[in-house]
C-alpha cells in the first residue's frame, strides 16, 4: 500500500484540487493507496474540505489536532496513522504535483533505495521559483551541510518517499517537530545506515508561504545541534 500524507495549513483554495490530482496519480500507480490529510490548525475550510473527500471515500482520511503545531508535526501525526508501505510526504499546494510520485517509486526499485528525495538541484530537475527563495535555499543548503555533513543536496523539497521500516526507526529519535524536521528525518535516517538518493522534480512555485519560515528552519537545525551534542 501506498499512503501520501498531506500536511495542510489554511489550503482552503488548494486543497480540493490537491487530493483530487492525487487520487487521479495513485490510481495510475495501484488500486491499494490511502491520502490521509492532517490539518496543521487551520483557521479556513481545509479541515471542512477533506472531511467531504473523506466521508465520500474510505481511503481518504482527514486528521486534525486543532493546533497549529508546524509541518514536522503534522508528518509524523500522520505516520502514524497511516498503514503503507511506502509513505510519500507531499505538500498540500500543488507546486510539486503528485503525478511524480511514480518517478519516485520507479526510481526507489530500481537503485534500491530506502528513501527517495525529490531535488531542486538535480540536473534534470525543471524549477521555477522567485530569485529571493532560490538565495535562501542557497543558504540553508550551506548551513545544512557544514553542520550535518548530509551527502543530499536538498532537503526541503516538499515531496519524498520512505519505506516504512525507516520512518518506524527514525521517528521516535526526532526531537525537532516543526520546520527543520525534513533535516532530522535524513540525517538520522543516514546515521542509520539507509540508502537515501535524490530525484529530479517539476516544480512550479505559485503560492506564497510564512516570510520567516526559512528563519525558523535555521533556529531549528540549530536547536537540534543543540540537542545532539
């Protein structure tokens, strides 16, 4: 079974087409799959939306916790209810679309791999996202591998796939719940010993996001540096 989890916060506009597009690439993919929706304390209709996808399809799930927590948090809360596999972390607004889900499955059969990375800097990867983000994802790449030495040269795209023994290993070793979880989860995943490789990706980004979420990202690593030493 594949499960996507889909971490949303106020996608209210996204979040239809989002699951919709979804269930349309897993179905070219199997017909044993699960989307299971977690809803970071929304203040619109997202939670509302996918309870309405959930009620008319029992492979789609919509959690909520009420509380904005951050997206570390709404992954691993929706790990842990889910039942593939594979598990596929996808943002909930369509820059990435689903469809390269298969690229990624494909990708992890054939160099057997445990964890499949989606990269903006893969040479075959298609981006197109503003000068200011590409700068500061310049930066965090910097910082991310003076500190962790982490043989992956994006961590923060928001499409990845695992096997299910990985996360079950890595997940209760993560101390970071918000915005540097994607960081702890390979770091700890090659302390491991996995194999981890990355993927080309088509990413067209079209929805604005927290000005200061790369900040966060920063005090983050930094805590969990904190906490490692």
């Amino acid at each position: 079974m594949i499960s996507v989890i889909l971490p949303a916060y106020n996608e209210e506009d996204t979040i239809k087409d989002v699951i919709n597009e979804t269930i349309e690439a897993l179905d070219m993919i199997t017909d044993i799959w699960e989307i299971i929706v977690v809803d970071d304390g929304s203040k619109d209709l997202t939670f509302a939306i996918a309870k309405e996808f959930a009620k008319n399809d029992g492979r789609i799930r919509a959690l909520s916790y009420g509380k904005n927590m951050g997206k570390g948090f709404a992954l691993k809360y929706g790990f842990e209810h889910s039942r593939g596999d594979l598990i596929v972390f996808m943002d909930a607004d369509l820059d990435l679309h689903p469809k390269q889900i298969k690229k990624l499955i494909e990708i992890m059969e054939r160099e057997k791999a445990d964890v499949v990375v989606g990269s903006k800097r893969h040479p075959e990867s298609k981006v197109n996202y503003p000068l200011k983000r590409r700068i500061l994802s310049d930066v965090y790449f910097f910082m991310v591998k003076l500190l962790f030495n982490l043989n992956v040269k994006d961590t923060q795209v928001g499409l990845k796939l695992f096997r299910r023994k990985v996360l079950t290993d890595v997940m209760p070793r993560i101390l970071v719940k918000r915005y540097a979880f994607d960081v702890e989860v390979l770091a700890n995943a090659v302390r491991r010993g996995y194999k981890i490789v990355e993927a080309p990706v088509e990413l067209d980004f079209k929805h604005g996001s927290n000005i200061n979420w790369r900040e966060r990202d920063l005090e983050d690593v930094c805590r969990y540096v904190g906490y490692s030493i």
